[in-house]
C-alpha cells in the first residue's frame, strides 16, 4: 500500500548490553555490537508478493525532503531524494530511517548481505586483474578509495505471457554449378517464413529502480537468489546505507517488458535455430502481473587513477562484479596492431593461394 506519512524519526538498533549501535553481519547473518559482541538473532519471515494492476497507483515518484532527529545526539539533518539509510553527520550513528514511515511503496522484502566487506574486495581485485586492457600499474597497486555497502531499491517482476510471431529466417546452404571453368561450390541463404504461437511463465525479473544504477549494469551481476529473500526488516539496514525507488512502478515494469520481450525472441529464435534472421515480429500480452519491491545488497567501489574516478559494483550474494576501468593506450596500440598484422598476413597468404 501506498500512503503519504508525516514526519520521519530515524531510529537505531541499540546493543542490550553496552548500548552502543548494532550492526548486521553478514558472516554470522546476525545483529552485532562492535564492541562488546552481544549478538541478536533476526526473525525471518515470508515476502509479501503484490499485485500490480491493483497496486500500480501507489507506485508513483515523490521526492520530498524530510527532518529527522538522531536518537544518540539529539542533531537533526534533512533527508533529500531517496536515501533511506544514512549516517548522522554529527556524531556518527548508524541511524535507520523507518521506511514504513516514508511515502510510496514500502519495501517487501530483502535480500540481506552475505559477502563481508574483506571478501568483496578480493571479489573487486579479481574482477581488476582480468581486465586485459587495464593498466598494469592499476593492477599490481590498486587500492580502495571509497567501499561502502548499499541496499539498492529494485522491483522483481512476474507475469505470464502469451505471444504471437511471424518472421524471416534463413539457413546457409552450398550447392554445386556449372561453370566453364568446370563444377564450383556456391554458397547461399536459404530463406523461409516462420509464424506461430509462443507461451512462457517468467519469475523475478528484476529491473532496477534507482537512477544510481543502470539496468545493464545490473544484468551484469545477476543473478540474485531471490529464493533466500527475506520480509522487509529494518534490523538488515543496519550499518549499511539503503536507497529508496527513484524510477516509478510503470516505468520499471516498461523496462522489465524489455527485459521479457528479448527473452521471449532468444526463445523463438532458439527454436529453429537459423544462421540468419531477416526480421522478426513478436506481439505480447502479458497478464497475471505481480511484484516484489526488493532491496538487493551491493558492495560499491569509487577508485581514482591518474586523477579519474572509476566505480565497480560488486553482487553482495554470489561476489560477481562490474563495473569501469582505465584503459592503457600502449597495450590498446600494441592489439590493434597485432590485429592489423594478422588480417594483413592472411590476405597476403590468400593471394598467394588463390594463385
């Protein structure tokens, strides 16, 4: 449901024993004090699955700001956009805003942190080192600048869909001629019309929902094991920074659309698996529609080079990472002109051959 709250309180989980702030940890998937250790267990429950036609209204975008009090120093700070998690700036506090309290869609459920910082990191080197074009300086001396763990906002789309098709495709074909200079092997395009009738059951299509993150992007780090999503607590904000939907209900369902329409041609294509298609027509219903608004864990990492800024993001459940790295001109050179140099040599050979 969707309805508009007033004033916000951010709220924090206070250790029992020393009273200071409880973080959740991902190795023990449990609330911890960071300085006397007292563990708390989170209760896990089943996500809410909603349905979209009926739930379509409350979906809109309302960027507002709002005033909230720190429990632990009594300052008070305004909450632009769509952070749902922050800091206080004055003292420090990890302070959980009450998303039950915030306007629009409330989430789910979450998908809560599995990676600890350490591993992401090393996941983040990884991903570093197999970057064939980036500098060897980068590698061998990368360091993190800024690493922080982020829930990002997302909506996990099911549907049902019914389409129909009608195409071109074509199948490569040899046949032998005739010529004066004797027989001589012909290459061609057999083509042929397709049409029919296609039906699938998609689950957990997930599409982005925050301007932070581009939807390539996450397709890259996908995918997430939603089966392990958890109902919407606050306890799994806890010491981590959470983001609020900036990309509106219809409009993340426009993109989950695309996201099925590409599967839906992969599987038609699949299913005559031609050496070329001519063109391709797939009209779509798409019904039985529902959602889960999610927040999904994400390790981010800004990294300066030679005074540039680069980001990767790494999935926070499995440690597969994205993200963008400097290129270094002399290797970007030196494969462009082995590359030259080979097209070259067999042109040459093939001339040489063909006499």
């Amino acid at each position: 449901m969707a309805d508009t709250f007033k004033y916000n309180v951010a709220d924090v989980i206070k250790c029992k024993s020393c009273g200071a702030d409880m973080v959740f940890d991902p190795a023990s998937q449990r609330l911890l004090c960071p300085y006397c250790s007292e563990g708390r267990d989170i209760v896990k429950r089943v996500p809410h699955i909603r349905d979209f036609e009926s739930e379509r209204h409350a979906g809109g975008v309302t960027v507002d700001g709002d005033v909230y009090k720190c429990p632990n120093c009594g300052g008070e700070t305004e909450i632009h956009g769509f952070t749902t998690a922050v800091k206080c700036p004055f003292c420090g506090g990890t302070n959980v805003v009450k998303l039950e309290d915030m306007k629009g869609l409330k989430p789910d459920s979450v998908l809560p942190f599995a990676l600890t910082k350490d591993t992401a990191v090393d996941a983040g080197k990884k991903w570093i080192r197999k970057k064939f074009f980036a500098p060897s300086k980068l590698k061998k001396n990368f360091t993190v600048d800024n690493f922080n763990g982020l829930y990002i906002p997302s909506f996990a789309f099911d549907s049902d869909t019914y389409s129909t098709y009608e195409g071109r495709f074509g199948d490569d074909k040899t046949r032998t001629v005739q010529t004066k200079d004797g027989p001589k092997t012909e290459h061609y395009i057999e083509w042929y019309r397709v049409s029919g009738k296609y039906s699938r059951s998609f689950e957990n299509t997930m599409v982005e929902a925050s301007t932070q993150i581009r939807q390539d992007e996450l397709n890259k780090i996908l995918p997430y094991d939603m089966d392990n999503a958890t109902a919407y607590t606050r306890e799994y904000l806890a010491g981590f920074s959470a983001e609020r939907y900036d990309t509106s209900l219809d409009d993340s369902f426009v993109t989950a659309k695309s996201e099925m329409d590409n599967r839906i041609r992969s599987d038609i294509t699949l299913k005559y698996s031609p050496d070329h298609v001519d063109y391709l027509n797939v009209k779509t219903t798409f019904s039985n529609v529902k959602f889960r608004y999610t927040l999904l864990p994400l390790w981010i990492c800004g990294y300066k080079f030679k005074e540039k800024l680069y980001r990767f993001l790494v999935n926070a459940r499995t440690g597969k990472a994205t993200g963008t790295a400097p290129k270094s001109p002399l290797k970007v050179a030196i494969t462009t002109f082995l590359i030259i140099a080979a097209i070259a040599g067999l042109v040459v050979a093939w001339y040489f051959l063909r006499d």
